[in-house]
C-alpha cells in the first residue's frame, strides 16, 4: 500500500495497493533508501510513494563474492561473442 494512502482516514476504495502492471515508471532516491515511487506514465503528476522493505529490516545484505552466480574476475560470455561485439564497436551499422 502506498505511503500518502495508508492513514485509517482513508477510504479503503481510495487507497493505492502495488501491482507491477499498473505502473509503468519506477524512481528511487538514494536519499530515501526504502521507497520507491512509481508513475502509470513517463513523468506523471500522480506518484504514490511505496515502501521496499519491512521498515523493521535494518539493512540489506549483499552476497558473498562466493555466494554470487559468476565470481567478479569472471565474465558469464563466450570469448567469440566478446570478439564480435569488439568488432561491432570498430564499425558501427
């Protein structure tokens, strides 16, 4: 539920709940680390404010070097495919 319609003064059928398809533009502020507000358009005057995260979870861990799916020094694409793509920036289309 959004921020600005949480307060019980609220109607329930007033109030702004989070769907992923209802939205189409997302921003996040490093200066408010758990909210993001999301638009129905590009830049639109309407921008409920939405929580990330249980305002009781302290921090987000990250994982481990060792946890990751690919470790830092290595990189998840074939040498031939780095090859073309070094090619492609040579000569643009």
């Amino acid at each position: 539920m959004s921020e600005e319609t949480k307060p019980k003064e609220i109607p329930r059928d007033k109030k702004v709940n989070f769907l992923s398809i209802k939205f189409m533009h997302y921003a996040y502020s490093s200066q408010f680390k758990s909210q993001i507000v999301a638009r129905s358009f590009i830049d639109s005057l309407v921008t409920p404010t939405f929580r990330l995260r249980h305002p009781g979870i302290k921090e987000v861990r990250h994982p481990k070097e060792e946890e990751m799916a690919y470790p830092l020094c290595k990189v998840p694409i074939k040498p031939a495919k780095i090859k073309d793509t070094e090619i492609d920036a040579v000569y643009p289309h």
